[in-house]
C-alpha cells in the first residue's frame, strides 16, 4: 500500500470537515476518528454486554452488497443496521447479475436508482470498496465489508473495541497477530489501527511462505517461531488459515501448521499471565488453536462477535452523519 494510495483512500473516507462518510480502510484515519469511533461503539454496549436500540438510521436503507459470500459479516451489519433503526436489503450478486455480465458501474447505477442511503460492500477484488465509493454518487455512504486481500475494516475496528475493553489503553500492549498474514486483508486493517491507536509493539507470527513481503514498511516484528513471538504478548490474534492454501504448495498441512503454530495452552504460557486470545472466525479448531483455549478463560472469541455489532452500528452511522453535513453543506452552496 503506497502512501499516496493511503493519501488517497483518507481524502476519499473524510467529508471537508475531516468527518467520516465512506470507511474503506484503517489507513489514513487519525487516532482522534478511531478513538470516537470506538467510543461510539462503546455506547452501543449496555452494561450486561447487550446492544441497545438508537434509532440513529430510521428512515435510512442499508443495502448490503455482497459479490462474495460471507454469512457472518453480513448478518453482523444486518444487525447493527437493524439496531440503528434502518431498512436492510441484502443482495447476493455473486448470484445475480455478475453472471449475466452486467457491468459493476451499471449495477450501481440500478441500486442507486432504488435510494440506499449506505452501501455495504463485499468483494474479492481488492480496492472494489474504494472504486465503488469514487465512482457512486457523492451522497451515498460505502462501508468495506472486505475487499480481496486488501482490507476488512471493521473486523479490524471490533477487535481493537475488544482490545480495549479488556485489555485497557493501547499504548503498554504488545499484540501478536499468528498465521496467514500475507493473504489476510484483516491483518492488514488491524496492523494499521494498532499502529495508530499507539500499541507498544505489532508483531506477526507465522511460516516464511505466509509473512508479508513488506513488513519492514508495515513496521512489525516479524518471527518465524512461537515461542519467541509470543513471549510477554498481552493479545494474541490467531487468524483463520484457508483451506485452500493448505491444499496449494505455500503450507505443509493442517497438522503440520497446527503443530508448529497452532495456539495452544502449553505455546501460551510465555505469554503474559493475563494474555487476551482472540480469532476473526470462523475457528478450525485443531488448526489454528486448541479447542481448550478457543473455549478457555483467556478467550474473548464470543465477546468479540457482540462488539462487532456494536462496531458496525457506530461505523454506519458515523458515515451517514458524514454525508448528511456534506449534503447540507452542499445544498447551502446551491442556496448562495
């Protein structure tokens, strides 16, 4: 990810005043933005861990666009729209109209045509969020629910809500992220929010065929064997390996993967004492962690599905209050 890209994608996400109204990726965002995000999301939260109802969205339409399946995601922004208040329509276009060769602008240009007021995207080719938002019309807000390998914002923004909560402030922790992270677009959205909410150290942990070819410019400590990496680490992030790769002559085998990098109990006793395990989903237990710590005290797997609706109600309303003042600021320059 170049600068200029991310120079790029932050004019892009920020309305004039520096407001969110698209979020496309954790780069380029302050820490003041992720910060009041979080915040957000936190007031969401009721004190027994539930989700309250803000009508913040009534009136508003959700639409979730997903060119790629993802069950979870997609029903969490469900959810968190339906929690604001909004309509939700879900479109699978992996279905529908990419099959008939309608092209992505026209498509937009038909669901524009229906007034959705968000857009939910989901997509395998990287940069399709960022495309679809510089393309749309300006008024309607695009939310990246993953985009090839490139980002996955919110999964990021949910673990970061859950890092916080449990772990306090960003700035003492050191956080291991283990396994694929050369394919993973949530590794890179959480690198980039970690890096900018001032965690102490970023650290990947995984097989030289799975690190990312650039960490020196992401700035993380790379290591190639667990028990170093995760020595003292007060977060470990275990990301979910794809079966596909396993098959594909970059990874040895499940078995193989699990016993030299799989997160179990005896691997995380180098840890700090009060390590906080974490995991996007879904988990393939025996793979990449042991049932016992996917299920253990340390675990915050559960927790985090809750805070992720808390996240996304926080990130679609942000981005609409973002475009409802670009709009009026639009309509007072029409008035002059």
């Amino acid at each position: 990810m170049h600068h200029s890209h991310a120079h790029q994608a932050s004019r892009l996400q920020l309305n004039g005043e520096g407001r969110l109204r698209h979020f496309l990726s954790t780069e380029g965002l302050s820490r003041e933005l992720l910060t009041e995000l979080l915040d957000r999301a936190d007031s969401f939260l009721d004190g027994s861990g539930g989700i309250r109802n803000v009508p913040l969205l009534a009136g508003r339409t959700v639409m979730n666009l997903f060119f790629e399946p993802s069950t979870r995601t997609r029903t969490t922004f469900e959810v968190a729209a339906k929690r604001l208040s909004a309509d939700v329509l879900n479109i699978d276009i992996s279905k529908s109209s990419t099959s008939k060769g309608e092209t992505l602008r026209d498509m937009l240009w038909n669901l524009e045509a229906m007034t959705a007021d968000i857009f939910v995207v989901r997509h395998g080719a990287s940069g399709a969020a960022h495309f679809i938002a510089s393309q749309v019309t300006p008024d309607i807000a695009v939310i990246n629910a993953g985009d090839g390998r490139h980002a996955h914002p919110t999964q990021a923004m949910l673990d970061m809500l859950t890092i916080r909560r449990h772990a306090g402030e960003f700035s003492g922790l050191t956080v291991a992220i283990i396994g694929d992270i050369r394919h993973s677009r949530v590794a890179r959205s959480e690198i980039h929010a970690l890096q900018t909410l001032g965690a102490r150290e970023v650290r990947v942990i995984g097989p030289r065929t799975l690190l990312p070819r650039d960490f020196e410019e992401l700035g993380v400590k790379v290591f190639e064997d667990m028990a170093a990496g995760l020595a003292g680490v007060d977060v470990a992030i275990a990301l979910r390996i794809q079966n596909e790769r396993m098959e594909s002559a970059l990874l040895p085998g499940s078995s193989e993967f699990y016993a030299r990098y799989g997160l179990t109990r005896e691997r995380l006793k180098v840890a700090s004492p009060n390590v906080l395990v974490m995991h996007p989903g879904p988990i393939n237990r025996g793979v990449e962690i042991e049932s016992e710590v996917a299920d253990g005290p340390h675990s915050l797997i559960l927790k985090q599905v809750n805070y992720g609706i808390a996240v996304r109600m926080a990130v679609l309303s942000m981005a609409m209050e973002g475009q409802d003042a670009d709009q009026a600021r639009r309509q007072q320059e029409a008035a002059q």
